[in-house]
C-alpha cells in the first residue's frame, strides 16, 4: 500500500507543467450517469486481477483455498494471475478467459466444469486485489483493500481516520477508469441536494482525491474525460494541480 503512494509521489514529482493539457473534455462522449447509484452494479475482473480458487475437499483443485485448516494461500499457492490475454490457468480444467467476468459467473462456469467429476461441486472464487485509494487531506491516507462490489464514499473516508481540519469538502475528486479512458467527478459534501452526496459508490479501483481548501476550485460539475491514462497517473496529475 505505501509503495503505490510513494509511487504517486514521485509521478507528481516528475511531472511537467503541461500536464494540464491532458485534460480534454468531450462534451459528445460524457457520461452523466457514470458516478450515480447502480444497484446492478458487479465487479469485473480485469487483467492482472490475483484469483483465489477454493473446492471444498479438493485440495488438488485449489488455488489460494479459503478451506484450508491453515488458510492454506501458503500451502496451495497465493493466486491465479489474470494475464495480459485476460486467461487464469485453472487445475485441471485448463485455461480459462475471465476478462470481464463477475465473481458468480465465474463460479458458475467454474461449477458446471466439475461436475464432470464431482457430484455436487462446492467451489468458493475471490478477487484478492480489490482497493480503494484515497489521496490527499484526510488522517491517514491509504489503499484500502475492500470485499464488497459496493462502499460509499463516507466509509471508506472514515477507514482512513476523517476529514483533515483543512480538507476542501466542496472539490472531493473521484477518479474511475472506464476501459482506456479516467472519468473525474467533482463532490461537493456542502451540499445536502447533490444527488451524488447521497447516493455515490466507490468501486474497486476508484482513487479518491481530497484536496486543501488552499486549492483552486475545480469547477467541472460533471464528468470529465481523461482519455488513454490510468487512474494512478490521473491522481498524481490531479494532486499536481491541486
């Protein structure tokens, strides 16, 4: 967890002052709705995602087993990596795309392979790598690694202690990665009519940028675009600007 928040440090850091031309608003291609509650809403897996595969009473067939008398993720193996073609090599099934699966689909498929040879199969899948990191002026700021597909901004804040005395409650920035491209929003907790105070979730990959009421005021009140980067550069270009 420090080692991506020194990373961003040193992002910052060796940042060039033109950065801010990354920020390119395609008023044709925003998406209004991206930050808004989604009670559908399931994590996807992703490529370099860390799966832990569990079979009840079948040892040879676990991968990072959560059944294990000893948590065996030391006996078994850790995880199954996603590789960079979205594949996990499962015990004897073979190799398996996952790219952009939910955990139940997952499961399910995983399930139905074997029962070729199991009767009733009891299988267990987990992404391990799920987090959530938040930036800037709050106690402690942290990667927090979260279970569920859904966490509200607020909890997620008070894991990492509260709000700072100087922290900007009015310019919370949200940053989302939605296939090549980071969407940024903009909360302001002032305001008790701002459908995205009551209703915003956070998802497994969010970066949440609190910044200094010193800053300048963001005023983008909607989505914005940065296109072709990561949520990681992202955030350093943000806490740069801010």
């Amino acid at each position: 967890m420090k080692k991506m928040v020194t990373a961003l440090a040193i992002i910052v850091l060796c940042s060039s002052c033109k950065t801010q031309n990354l920020f390119v608003e395609k008023k044709e291609t925003i998406d209004r709705t991206t930050f808004n509650y989604d009670a559908n809403y399931q994590y996807r897996i992703r490529i370099d995602d860390k799966i832990s595969l569990s079979v009840w009473g079948e040892d040879n067939l676990s991968v990072g087993s959560v059944y294990g008398i000893y948590n065996s993720n030391e006996v078994y193996g850790k995880w199954l990596l996603v590789d960079a073609n979205g594949n996990i090599e499962v015990p004897r099934i073979g190799t398996r795309n996952v790219l952009g699966k939910t955990v139940p689909e997952l499961k399910e498929e995983i399930k139905i392979e074997m029962k070729k040879w199991l009767v009733t199969p009891i299988v267990d899948v987990k992404v391990l790598n799920k987090e959530i990191t938040i930036l800037g002026e709050v106690r402690n700021p942290n990667v927090i690694q979260v279970d569920k597909d859904k966490n509200t901004l607020l909890e997620m804040i008070t894991k990492t202690g509260g709000f700072d005395f100087y922290a900007n409650l009015k310019s919370i920035k949200i940053l989302r990665q939605e296939g090549q491209n980071v969407k940024v929003t903009n909360i302001d907790l002032t305001k008790s009519t701002d459908i995205l105070n009551t209703n915003i979730l956070l998802h497994p990959g969010d970066i949440v940028i609190v910044p200094s009421r010193k800053c300048k005021e963001f005023d983008k009140r909607v989505s914005t675009i940065i296109p072709f980067t990561t949520t990681v550069s992202a955030a350093a270009i943000l806490m740069k600007l801010f």
